[in-house]
C-alpha cells in the first residue's frame, strides 16, 4: 500500500509539468507501444505484478513547424497477487495552435482462465482538455470570423475500455477510446478536435532462440474512425534479459478510407527501437522514426524517449518474465 501512494504522489508531482507542454486532436502514436500496454489498452494495468511507473517524449517529424510533440507519464500498479490492476495516466500533446491534456484512472480485472492464462477486462475514465490558441495563426490572415482571437478550451469527459488475454508466451487484446464526449465538442462554435472512438487491436507471441536470446514478434493496428487504418509490424530480440534491439514497420491500410490524402503511399514510416535494463529498476528507450511517405527526404524524422522505473526490482529470473 504503501507504494502505491508513492507512485500516485510521483503523478501529482509530475502532473502540472505534464499539463503545461499539451497536445491534440487525434491520439498520439507511439513506436515504442509494446513497453507500455497502458497506452492502447487500460485492461493491461497491472499486468506486470509490480507497480511500475512510466514517462515518455515524442518529437514527431523533427524539426517541421507545428509538428506533434506528446508528453505523458503513467503508473502502472498490480494488486491482489496480479489478479487486480491499478492505473494512472496523464497526456499532453500539441500540434500548432492546438493542445489537449487528459487526466485518466484505469481499473482492471484478471480472469484465470488456465494454468498460465488470464484474460483480463479493463476500463478507464477521466477529462480531456481541448484548446487552440488563435494569436499563433498567420498575422496576414485578417478577417476570418471562425478563428479565435486568444486562447479558448473546452473540457469532455473521457471513457475507455479493453480486454487483453496473455499467457507467458502469447498475448493478445482488443480497446475502445474516446467512447464518450464527441458531443460536448459538438456543440461549441468552434470545433477544437476531434474525439472520434479509436479501436486499437494488438497480438504479440515471444520465441526462444537460445539461452541468452528471444525474439518477440508483435502488432499494433488502429482506426480512428477517419482516414486509414495504421499497422504496425514489429519485431524485437532481447539479449541476456537486458537489452531489446529491433525495428518496426507503419504502414496505412484502406480500411475505414476510400482513398489515401493526395501525395501519400500507403508506407509511412520504419522504427528503429534500442530498450536498456539500465538497473534492476531502471528502464531506458529510445526509438528514431525515419519517414517513408510524402515527409521522405526533408530529414523531418521522429524520435521517441521512454524511462521506465519499477518501485519494486524486477525479477529478471522468474518463471513468467512478463516481457508483454
């Protein structure tokens, strides 16, 4: 009990610092998806069986102006021997004038449905803020009535939901996002966002090399209820229990579109991902984006730093690993 209420007090620290550098619209992407189930599915928290605290930078396509930046911070906290999951998240993300910043608490419940197979089933809730700032708009840009003229936001509510089965060597999930308050959006003069529901389906599975290597394939695909459909193929070897090397493939699938934006492939990017058991607590990652769509060329890459500290060490030798 006692660590949990220090990894909730390390969120309040952290959450006014979180609030002030914001982002918007769409959810974010992250590459490195796969150390952090809390961002694609909140009937993951507490899967670990230790609690776990998480924070992670996102500067997508470098150095272009407006250019997405996301910041967020989450804990991930195990109960009653696993079988309960606490967590805790805060989001900010910007792109341009716009910004939003969501506060969510996640529980989740485990199923045992084998020996070594739990199906778990998760929800989280919380508020969203969404705010654009007008002064940041061209100055030239003189008489356009939707336009603010300073900073305005709004406030929705938020809701998500998801199961996720695992087993020491396979896992699987399925989560909705942004069930509730489009509406709230809907109903102001000026449309800040959108906050369409987002289906995230992931399916991972971890393969023994040898003693001192394991390779560990995996998915992630999303639709955000406009535009395409993302996937992502991944595939990461871990050495000697410390150190993940490997890469990931995005790519855009004509599912939910009739047609890709004029100028985009259907590629999009390839992920370079480097992941170091730095201490038996200490997690440190890095992930470099390198575009292959219409941003190909113009060194606008990405890149994505990620600290993971559990409060508890990490027990490199148990029987389950939960490298998931």
């Amino acid at each position: 009990m006692k660590n949990i209420f220090r990894v909730f007090g390390f969120l309040v620290i952290l959450l006014p610092a979180g609030l002030n550098s914001s982002m918007a619209q769409q959810l974010p992407q992250f590459s490195q998806y796969m150390f952090n189930g809390l961002h694609v599915n909140p009937a993951y928290a507490g899967y670990k069986g230790e609690h776990y605290v998480q924070s992670t930078y996102r500067s997508q396509w470098g150095s272009l102006p407006g250019a997405p930046t996301t910041f967020t911070v989450t804990a991930d906290l195990s109960a009653n021997e696993g079988l309960m999951g606490f967590g805790a998240s805060i989001m900010a993300d910007e792109v341009g004038p716009t910004k939003t910043n969501t506060a969510l608490l996640t529980y989740a419940y485990r199923i045992q449905t084998g020996n070594e197979s739990f199906l778990g089933i998760g929800v989280s809730g919380g508020v969203s803020e969404y705010a654009i700032d007008g002064s940041m708009f061209d100055p030239n840009d003189f008489g356009d009535g939707e336009l603010p003229e300073g900073r305005i936001n709004v406030f929705t509510p938020n809701l998500n939901t998801g199961i996720f089965f695992h087993s020491p060597k396979f896992y699987a999930g399925f989560s909705a996002y942004n069930l509730i308050g489009k509406k709230k959006l809907e109903e102001e003069a000026v449309a800040l966002a959108y906050h369409n529901v987002h289906y995230y389906l992931t399916a991972g599975a971890l393969f023994p090399i040898s003693d001192q290597v394991q390779f560990k394939p995996s998915f992630l695909m999303r639709n955000g209820g406009s535009g395409p459909t993302n996937l992502d193929l991944n595939g990461m070897f871990l050495f000697m229990d410390r150190v993940w090397a490997g890469a990931s493939y995005r790519t855009n699938l004509k599912v939910g579109a009739t047609d890709l934006p004029p100028g985009l492939s259907s590629k999009n990017a390839v992920a370079f991902i480097l992941e170091l058991f730095a201490t038996e607590k200490l997690r440190l990652g890095y992930a470099y984006d390198v575009q292959t769509n219409a941003f190909n060329g113009l060194r606008n890459n990405s890149h994505e730093m990620s600290l993971g500290y559990y409060i508890s060490p990490r027990k490199v030798n148990m029987k389950n690993p939960r490298w998931f």
